[in-house]
C-alpha cells in the first residue's frame, strides 16, 4: 500500500506572524516554540487536510511549502531557516508547487497593470464568480510559465547571470536608491525568470514556426487602413482673455461706497465736498444704475485729487486707494465685454501677419506661453474643447479665426501652417505592422507550446481554487 501524506495546510504569510526559531536542529526547545507560534495564529483552517498521493506529487513529507516572493514556488525544510512564512499549496506542475499566495499576488499584479491601461478587471465589489475567474486566469499563466522554465532547465538554456546582475545594480542607480540584499536577489531571480522562458521560447520554439510573409502584412494594410489614417495637424498661436471674477463685482461696488462714505469726512475740502456734494443726489437715485452713475463720478475726483501736491498728508491714503481702486474698476470686464476687447484686437491685427500677433499676444495675452507670443505648436483635434476644434482646423496658414469662447474664456487663434488628413503609406508603417505580426506570432508560439507541454505533464490540484472564497 503506497504511503499518503497530507498535504500542508497553512494560513497564508498575511494572516498571522511569521515562526522565528532555533535553527538548523529541531531540540526540544525549537518544537515548543513551533507549537506555540501555530497555536496562536488566527484563521487557522483546521478543516480535514486533503489528502495527496506522494507518488503522484512529489514532494517529499519533511518539507513544507512556502510563499514564494519572485518566481516558481519551492519547497522548503524548517530546518534550512530561521524565520518561515507557511502558505497553503494549490496546484503541483510535475513537482514544482504553486501556492495560494503566488496566484493572488500575481492577480494583483495583473490588476494593476489593468489598471493602467484602462482596462476592467475586479474589484472589491465585484462578485465571487469574478474573482475566482480572474484567479483562475492568473493560476493557468502561472502554470504556463512553470512548464516552460521546466523546459528551459532541461534544454540548459540559463541566461548570463552576471550580466543580470549588472542589470540589477543599474537598474538600482537608475531609481536613485540601492537596493537591500534581498531586493537584490528578489530582482535577480524574477529577470532570471523572464529570461529563461524567453530563451526557450525565441531560440527553441519559434525557431518552429513559420515566418511573417510579406503577402500577409499586405493584406493585413489594406484591411486596417482606417487605422493608419492621420489627423490634420495646425501650428497655432493664441490670444487668450479671461472675464473678471463675477464675485469681484460686488467686491468692488462695496469698496466704492465705503470710499465715498469716508471721503465725508477728509480733511482736503474738494475730497470732501466729491462726496458731500452728492449725497442727496445718491439718496434720490431712482435705481441702481443712477447710483453707480454717481458712485464713479465721486471715485473719479477723489482719485485726481492724489495728483495734486498741496493735499493734506491726512488724506493721501483715500486719495491712492482710490486711484487703485479706479483702475481695478476700470480693468472689470464681463464675458461680453472680453469678448469685444479682444475683437478689437482682431480687427487691428488683420492683414499683419505672424509678427504682429506675436506682438499682441505678449502684450494681452492671458493665457499660456505668453511671453513667447501666444506659442501652442503644433496640434491634431481632441487636444482642446470641440469649439476650439470648430474654429481653427477649417484655417488655411496664415489665417486668423474669429474670437469665441471656450471654457468661458475668450480665444483668438492664428494658424501659421495646417496640414491636411491623410492615410500613411504602408512604407511608413512597415515596421508597425511588422512588430504587431510578432507579438501575435510570439504569443500563438507561447500558447501552444504550453499546450504541449501539459499534455506530456503531471499537473494536479492540492485543492479546488473555489475553496479560496468559503
């Protein structure tokens, strides 16, 4: 009757504290500590061990598996550590295991890489069934890639490693920081991984296939011609104004009155009398517009009386904080009123050419690059509002557009040169097609030859990966 061993079953590193015991012998004192460091972990799963044939999985009943950090998960003597991270095994792949944390750490991996490219992938809320799928995924590449370092070491195919290791001390500088001795190795063995199961792939399997024909690139150009087509391009430059704050309107129509209101009392009789003189007339306005009317006539006095050299030192503070407060009045503009101030700007520009626009622009410009006349470059449709779209990519060069609004903000363009739509010719993007054949080629290569090779392997479940969501 064959021997049975109980395959180990562990919470996972995330789940409780790791063992630090006496090595490399297991003394009484080292078992005490073993027995107290599981007693106490929580999330213990003490349902029955499932049970393995030793002849089928191959590792031997000493052993016990733990977490990989980079790479095919390897089986591990307590004795040869001084601190273990037990992990429940989940799939042997003709002996080499695979364990519950290798599969989500590399779902996470794949998740994020999703993630960035925008693509769907599951979440918190999305179901059991979701999850489990995309575990699944990430088990079978795991599996995939276990065949094929196996296939590697017994064609001998192992890359330089001392030029991985240089990689890994550059790759260190590179990101500003060194890397410990064990982010070292961690680094190594993953380039190592990679490596291994591209050389078998390039220099064994491919080497199989067939090669890309010229024939098929052809077709492949003529049938994705839309995919090659080219956007019309603009080099622009660009006069942009904006409308004052709405919220700066109230602000400034109470200053004006709290400056009207202290000027009753100034020293300077014509200061004083600005105000004084128009108080009736203020109270007697029949509406706001008539009271704004008076309102500025006072400001205006006030301020012009800062120019005079006689005026009494106790008033020169009303008299500057009027003339700032002038000017700011005077520099409001709504979104009508930017729009008119820079149409003006237009129509004195017309006919001028580049020269001239660049002048106006570092002169009026609110907008980017400014100070280097308005300078947007070059530019293909979608990189601004769909207005901004409307209004420039009809120009020829040498054209200006009309002045509209975009965002709320006041825009005038000049085109300096435009180039037409087109489809690229298939000698320009040769090498695009060329590279995407390849990918397709390479990973058609990686799939079969995965597909061989579990055909001819030993591949078996420890447990069902649905049992990870019970």
């Amino acid at each position: 009757m064959k021997p049975r061993v109980h395959a180990p079953v562990f919470p996972l590193a995330s789940a409780g504290p790791s063992l630090a015991c006496d090595p490399p012998m297991m003394n009484p004192a080292s078992r005490s500590c073993l027995l107290a460091a599981l007693a106490g972990l929580t999330g213990l799963i003490a349902a029955d061990p499932t049970t393995v044939d030793a002849s089928a999985t191959a590792p031997a009943p000493a052993s016990v598996v733990v977490a990989s950090t980079v790479g095919t998960p390897t089986a591990m003597n307590p004795a040869d550590t001084a601190t273990v991270s037990f992990d429940q095994a989940l799939r042997y792949v003709n002996g080499d295991v695979i364990t519950v944390s290798d599969v989500r750490r590399r779902s996470i991996e794949r998740a994020q890489t999703d993630e960035r490219a925008g693509k769907v992938h599951p979440t918190q809320g999305s179901s059991v069934a979701e999850r489990l799928a995309y575990d699944q995924v990430s088990l079978d590449e795991l599996t995939g890639e276990t065949l094929l370092l196996q296939k590697a070491k017994e064609l001998k195919m192992v890359p330089d490693h001392d030029r991985i290791a240089m990689m890994v001390l550059d790759e260190a500088k590179a990101a500003g920081h060194g890397f410990t001795l064990r982010e070292q190795a961690e680094r190594r063995k993953e380039i190592e991984r990679d490596q291994s199961i591209d050389l078998v792939l390039r220099y064994y399997y491919e080497t199989k296939a067939p090669d890309i024909e010229p024939a098929s690139m052809w077709k492949a150009y003529q049938a994705h011609q839309a995919d090659f087509n080219l956007p019309p391009r603009v080099h622009v430059l660009q006069i942009i104004m904006r409308p004052s704050d709405p919220n700066e309107r109230q602000d400034l129509a109470t200053d004006e009155r709290d400056t009207f209101r202290v000027a009753q009392d100034a020293v300077d009789p014509a200061v004083r009398q600005a105000a004084v003189g128009r108080v009736d007339a203020l109270v007697a306005a029949a509406n706001a517009a008539d009271q704004v009317v008076i309102l500025d006539a006072a400001l205006k006095e006030i301020a012009a009386a800062d120019a005079r050299a006689d005026l009494p030192d106790a008033d020169r503070k009303l008299t500057k904080h009027a003339v700032a407060l002038l000017a700011r009045k005077n520099a409001f503009r709504d979104s009508d009123q930017t729009v008119a101030a820079l149409d003006a700007i237009r129509l004195s520009l017309l006919g001028k050419g580049e020269d001239a626009f660049r002048a106006a622009a570092k002169a009026n410009s609110q907008g980017p690059n400014a100070d280097q006349g308005g300078e947007l470059g070059w530019l293909e449709p979608g990189f601004y509002p769909p207005v901004f779209d409307q209004n420039v990519f009809p120009l020829a060069g040498g054209q200006m557009s009309q002045v509209f609004l975009s965002n709320s903000v006041a825009c005038l363009v000049y085109v300096i040169a435009s180039v037409p739509p087109r489809v690229r010719t298939f000698a320009e993007v040769t090498g695009n097609i060329t590279a995407d054949f390849e990918r397709q080629r390479a990973e058609a290569v990686k799939q079969q030859a995965i597909a061989i090779l579990r055909v001819k392997s030993s591949i078996h479940d420890v447990i069902p990966l649905s049992s990870l969501s019970e």
